[in-house]
C-alpha cells in the first residue's frame, strides 16, 4: 500500500509541474518563436540527461532504451509542439483544461494491465472529468474553440497514445527511465534543431534573465524530472491510473494561471475544477479496486486443482 501511495504522490507532483507548464510556456513564447522554445528545452533537457548517464557505473545505452526510447521521442514531441504552439494561441489555464481530455481517451488505449475491461463506473467518472472540462472551457459563456483550443484537443489525443504507448513498451522489459530519457531528448533536439535555426534561434540569446529561467524550468523540470518520474510511475502503476493522476493537471493549470499570471476564472470555472478533482479522484479509486481485485482473482483462476 505504501508504494502504491508513493508511485501515486510522484504521479501527483509531476501533475504539479505540468500544470505550471503552459504559463511558462506561454511566457517564453511571447519572447521567442515556438520552435526555438522547443529546441532549447529539448537541447538543455539532453545535456542534463547525458550528463547524469555519463556519472552512472552502468552507462551503457541498452537496444531496447534506443529502440523504445526513439518511438517514445516521437510520440513526446509531436505533444509537445502541439500544447507549445497550442498554449501560444489560448490561455494558460484553457491548454491545461483541455489537454485533461486524455483521461478519457487513454483508457480507451490502454491494454497493458491485462485485468479486463474497466467498470461503468470508471467512465461515468470520466464523464464527469469531461462535463468539468466543459464548464472550464465555457468561461462566461460558450463560444467556438479558437486555434489554441483545436491544437491542445490534438495534444490530448497524442498524449493519450503517448501513455498508453509508454505502458505497453515499457511492461515486461528491464528498461532504465534514465536513459530511456535521455534518448527521447537528443531525438528531440535533432528533430528541432533546424525548424529552430530557421525560426530565429540566435534571437534566445538576447532574451533576459526571466525568460532563461522559464526555458530552465521547462526543460530541467517539466522535462527531465517529469519524463523521469512519468516514466517510472507508469512502470509501476497502469497507463489508465497514471491519466487519472495526471488528470488534476488542469486545476494546477488554473491555481498558476489565476495566482501568478493573473487570469480570471469564472464561477463555472471553479465548478469545473471542483468536479475535475472529484472525478479525478472517483475514477482513479475505482480503477485501482478493479486492478487489485482482478490481480487476486488471477491466480486462483490458473491455479492447478489439487486432491482426489
């Protein structure tokens, strides 16, 4: 029980960190092109990961870590460019909102767990994650979805397929977090580096102090330890009750967007967030009973009869 709780406090506070992401975001990309962002948060999030490999005794990058690594760093950054460029045409509060969308799609993807089909109950809990996200969106009323809207519903769908993925590669395989983090971060540095050249990259030098430090954040925070810490959650829980964690991220979206970036929020916004922690919390319960159950019915299934 007690790990159970500590793979679940990790997956929270990665949920924390993520939250406070798109204001950082979207404050580094007012200084600079979106494309530049991504390469510098990918190029120093690399040099950070070579970095802590190289001080490891058994640094050596295993096939598995490169090949899984590589088909993971895809999948990351193709969800990374969309909340990027997403959160650079909405809101901050509004990309944490809608990127929660992954809560309902991931289980829909996840297959790694082998205990069956999850309950009615989980997804009437979605249900309500989704009904949350409608009323943040709404704001003062319902309007059509702008640029940045459509672009963080796009990252919710790859995200959840990066999740699921991130299940399905990594279970059954002795794979390090470490490298494997590190291989998705120099294939992301490669796959940016010449949009970024051609977007302005020399522009990242003259910006000032406070846009260095959203950029570090992004990438030693939102990046290294986030990768690292989703990664080695994942290994240790499900895809479905990894989402469901970092499916509070929008409400940390919105503590950071109204206390530090001084967004306003509604109260259909509040009731939002009240009903997305609620389902979060209702939905993840529901799934680790039906895990645990599905586990002890497991071997009293295959058990081999015994006597006369």
């Amino acid at each position: 029980m007690f790990y159970a709780r500590r793979t679940d406090a990790v997956l929270l506070l990665v949920a924390i960190v993520w939250g406070s992401s798109y204001l950082a975001a979207k404050t580094a990309t007012d200084a600079v092109p979106v494309l530049v962002v991504l390469f510098a948060r990918y190029a120093i999030s690399a040099l950070a990961c070579l970095a802590l490999v190289a001080t490891r005794r058994k640094g050596r990058y295993t096939r598995d870590e490169i090949r899984i690594g590589s088909l993971l760093g895809v999948t990351q950054a193709a969800v990374l460019v969309l909340e990027t460029y997403g959160v650079a045409h909405t809101s901050a509060a509004n990309a944490g909102l809608i990127i929660s969308l992954t809560i309902v799609l991931t289980p829909l993807l996840d297959r790694t767990a082998g205990n069956g089909s999850l309950p009615p109950r989980f997804f009437a809990a979605t249900g309500v994650c989704l009904l949350a996200v409608t009323l943040l969106m709404s704001g003062s009323g319902f309007h059509t979805p702008r640029v940045g809207d459509l672009l963080m519903l796009a990252a919710a769908v790859v995200r959840a397929v990066h999740v699921a993925l991130v299940g399905r590669l990594t279970k059954g395989r002795v794979l390090r977090p470490l490298p494997l983090t590190a291989v998705q971060t120099v294939l992301g540095t490669v796959l940016f580096a010449v949009p970024a050249a051609s977007s302005g990259l020399p522009r990242v030098t003259q910006v000032d102090a406070a846009v260095w430090g959203q950029l570090l954040y992004l990438a030693l925070f939102c990046s290294v330890f986030a990768f690292l810490a989703q990664t080695w959650a994942v290994q240790n829980s499900s895809a479905s009750r990894a989402s469901l964690l970092l499916g509070t991220e929008p409400v940390w979206a919105v503590a950071v967007g109204i206390g530090l970036g001084g967004e306003k929020v509604t109260a259909l916004a509040g009731l939002g967030a009240a009903l997305m922690v609620t389902g979060t919390y209702w939905g993840q319960s529901i799934e680790r009973t039906h895990r645990t159950t599905r586990e002890e019915e497991s071997p009293r299934r295959t058990a081999t009869p015994t006597g006369v």
